[in-house]
C-alpha cells in the first residue's frame, strides 16, 4: 500500500542550524512519533512539509503527490495541530466552526458538533477564557472535523496534564482504527509515543538517527550496565551508543538478550525511548 | 476568501463598538469647525485602518501559519485583505456620509434639498471611498512585510506614500501648464475609483510577492 505520506531528502540550512537529507515514510492506518530534543528539527520537518517554509532540496508527497501540485485538494485530507490554538480570543466554538466550513469542502458540521459535546467544549464561549486543554481539544476537534486522512500534531500534547494528555491518545487511536487514518505526532514526551505510537523517527541535530518500529525498539533494545573492564569487552559493532556515569558504563545495544547471553556478569535492562533518545544525544558513538 | 474575510469580520466584530463611539466623538468635533465634507474624509480612513488591526489579531494567533494548512492558498489570503480592505472602507464611506449629512444639517452646513449641498456630499463620500482604498491598500503590503509590530510606521508610510505619488503628479502636470478647472476636477473624482483600483491592483501583486517569500515560522 502506497505511503500516506513520503519525505525524502528533505534539506533545509538556516544559519546555525541544518535539517539534512531527511527521509522517513508513514504507512498508512499507523501513527508515526517524530521525536527528538529541543531544536532537533522536528518543527522544521513539519514546516518544510507543509510548504509553510521553503525547501532547500527534497520532496515530500501526500499520497504519492506533493503538495504543490493540487494544494487545495490535498489539504482537504490534512489536518495540522500546532502547539497552541490559531484562533484569535474574542472567537468561540460556533464561529471558529463557521470559519472553518467556508475554508473546507469537506467539513462536516455534525461531526464537529459531536466533537465539542463529546470534548464538553461550550459552543458560544469565547475561547480566550477556555483553559489550554479545552482550547488544544479545540484544534483538534477543528482538524477532525473535515475528515482528513493525515493528521500532523506538532507538540499539540505538550503543556497538557496526564488526564488530558490520556484524553488525547484515546482520540487519536480511534482516529487510526480506519486503516486509511494516519497520524505523524511529534512530541517530546516520549511517554506519549511509547503507549500510541508504531513507529519512532528519532531526529538529532537535524538528521535522522533511526526510524523503526515502536516495538522493535522496546522489546529488542537494550542498556548493558557495566564497569570499565566489562565494557572493554563488549563487541564494538553492537554498540549503537554509550555513556559513561560516575562507576558505571550505559551501552546502548540492538539486541537485549543476545547481550544477556553473550555478557552474563553485567546487568542488560530494558531500554524506554527516552533512555534510547538520552544515550544518543547525551552519550558517545563509536567511531 | 470567504473564510478569511469572515474570520476578520468576527475579530473586528469586538471593535465595533468604539469604533462608532471614535466617529460620533469625530462627529461632534469635526463637523462643527471642519465640516461635513472632511468628516466624511476622516471617517472612510479611518475604517479602512481597521485592516491593520486585523493583522495585528492575526499576529497574536499565529493565524497565518494556520490558514496556510487549510485549503486557502496565498493568492486567496493576500486578496482576502483587500477585500476586508473594500468592507471597511465601503462602511466608512457610509457611516460618514450619514452622519456627515444629518451632522452637517443640525450645524446648518448642509441645506436639507439644495442639489448642489447633496451632490457635493454624495461625490465626498465616494472621494472618502477611494481615498480610503488607496492609504488602506498602501498599508497592506507594508503589513504584510513587517506585521503588526510596525504598524504604526506602516500607517504613517500608508499614508505618506499616495500624498507624494499624487501630489508629484499634481506637481509636475502644473509645470506643463495644466489648469484644473472645476470641470477637470470634477471628472478627475469621477474617474477617482477607477485609479484606487488600479492602485490596489499594484499593491496587491506588491503584497502577494512579499508574501510569497515568507516563511512561515509563526
């Protein structure tokens, strides 16, 4: 099945900063978690994806199309969550509905009317006394309403409680149970992504390091913790990354229990994506 | 466009109110010691500079960016200013040529009946028209290009720049010796819309170039 969407090579250079030859595709009905720390170039993806900035060097297509090539029709079928609402204050529900029909061909009142009742929104309220969560369920429930097959959150659950952020998960996963749905979510709560997501892009510095199945990453990775001479010992090509604490050696490693079979005096956890994301960014790779 | 100009029309919806408030104040003010013609003048302009405060609520939202995910392309959201520019300006034009008028007939400075007193207001409100199309639609691309943290320069420029285009012209057809009559004069304001439209023509292709080369990061 055709990607939803399909980024390659994607280049952008600010002063300072360089989003470099980035490739990653999101199969369709999955959610894609698009993670990495401050400044990595998360936005910046996003951005040059949606043709809000311009590209160095790159495509990025929507169904096998890029963007420029029928802009109006393939924005029918995306719906964008940016990390604060993109109404003005003195608005309320009613009228951000009205707007937002005249925008989309295929926006579908009822739809967005079950969302604010469904997300306990008041139609009439202006959303400049709404709390940062009713105001995020807003957007979200705007960008659901015209039924688009992509979905790209960017941080849209940063700045929520656990509650609200749980909320969130929830409608995103019923968005993807139609196999066609998909979901490109970046975040740096990597607690989020580890419960919805299938699979991981990890950007660093503004290149990918890895883009793998969720699953993969949880259940194959590993941390050896060792001491010096233990780490000595370690096969130098299994190390993806490694880090060096007070007394103790973290080596990040592919395969878990190969190195519990192969390292038995040292300990092997398991690895969470932010372990895996800290030992990339915070550790050392070997040359 | 028509959810841009509706989503403007709602944010300034809030400013409605002082804003008749301004030109009732204005009215009281002006038409006493100016006259009904300047009122109705200063009230057009002084709508269509709402188009500036509709970049400003746009600046405070990020809307921009937004409106650049939706199904809107930057063609629609450049011609959307201008037509928002129309609305104000249009409103302008009439609210001060109604108030003008009953203003100017309270002070006895218009003559309830004399052709000439009602023809002389109706041609003022459409000179208020134009006049407010070409400094709104001269602010525009200034907008666009330095948003609303320099509005107040963009207004002063807005306004600067059609009095020295149009007062050079004045400048120069005086040194070829043209006269303007009160017949020249008045077919000058007759053909007066079509000018603002072919002005609001360039500063639209002005606005749309500065647009197109924006990114748009907020």
């Amino acid at each position: 099945m055709e990607p939803i969407m399909q980024v390659e090579n994607l280049t952008k250079q600010y002063p300072g900063f360089k989003l470099d030859h980035v490739s990653f595709s999101i199969p369709q009905g999955t959610i894609m978690g698009l993670i990495g720390e401050n400044g990595a170039g998360k936005s910046t993806v996003i951005n040059a994806a949606l043709d809000l900035i311009h590209k160095d060097e790159g495509t990025v297509k929507f169904l096998g199309r890029e963007l420029s090539s029928d802009p109006k029709r393939i924005k029918e079928n995306i719906g964008v969550v940016f990390d604060e609402i993109n109404f003005y204050g003195t608005l309320t529900p009613a009228k951000i509905g009205n707007i937002s029909a005249a925008a989309y061909r295929q926006w579908d009142e009822s739809v967005y009317k079950n969302h604010l009742k469904k997300l306990q929104l008041p139609p009439h309220k202006e959303i400049k006394t709404f709390s940062k969560g009713m105001k995020m369920k807003l957007s979200l429930a705007v960008a659901l309403s015209h039924k688009p097959k992509l979905l790209i959150l960017d941080e849209a659950t940063s700045g929520l409680d656990p509650v609200m952020r749980d909320d969130f998960l929830d409608l995103f996963l019923d968005f993807v149970q139609d196999e066609s749905h998909s979901i490109l979510m970046s975040s740096h709560i990597s607690t989020d992504l580890e419960k919805v997501a299938d699979y991981i892009t990890f950007i660093h510095k503004g290149k990918i390091l890895f883009c793998k199945p969720k699953d993969e990453l949880l259940y194959h990775y590993g941390i050896i913790r060792c001491g010096t001479a233990q780490f000595g010992a370690i096969s130098k090509p299994e190390i993806l990354a490694y880090r060096k604490r007070d007394y103790q050696w973290d080596v990040l490693v592919a395969d878990k229990e190969k190195a519990r079979r192969k390292y038995k005096a040292s300990v092997v956890d398991n690895a969470s994506i932010d372990d895996i994301l800290l030992l990339y960014v915070k550790g050392d790779q070997v040359k | 466009m028509k959810s841009l100009v509706l989503k403007d029309l709602y944010n300034i919806g809030h400013n409605v109110k002082s804003m008749v408030f301004i030109l009732l104040v204005f009215a009281c003010i002006f038409i006493p010691s100016l006259g009904a013609e300047a009122y109705i003048i200063m009230s057009g302009v002084l709508c269509s500079m709402m188009v500036s405060t509709t970049f400003g609520f746009d600046s405070n939202s990020k809307w921009t960016k937004y409106a650049m995910v939706t199904p809107i392309t930057k063609k629609e959201l450049v011609g959307s200013k201008f037509a928002v520019l129309l609305i104000f300006s249009a409103g302008g034009a009439v609210s001060g040529l109604v108030i003008g008028s009953i203003g100017g007939i309270l002070t006895h400075k218009v003559i309830v009946g004399n052709i000439r007193d009602v023809l002389t207001l109706l041609l003022t409100g459409l000179l208020s028209l134009v006049i407010a199309e070409i400094i709104g639609g001269t602010s525009i691309p200034l907008l666009f290009q330095f948003v609303a943290e320099k509005a107040r320069m963009s207004t002063f420029v807005s306004f600067a720049i059609p009095f020295a285009v149009f007062f050079g012209i004045y400048a120069i057809l005086t040194l070829l010796g043209v006269s303007f009559s009160d017949n020249l004069i008045f077919m000058l304001i007759c053909l007066s819309p079509l000018t603002a439209l072919v002005w609001n023509l360039v500063m639209y292709r002005i606005s749309y170039a500065v647009f197109e080369k924006k990114e748009l990061l907020y």
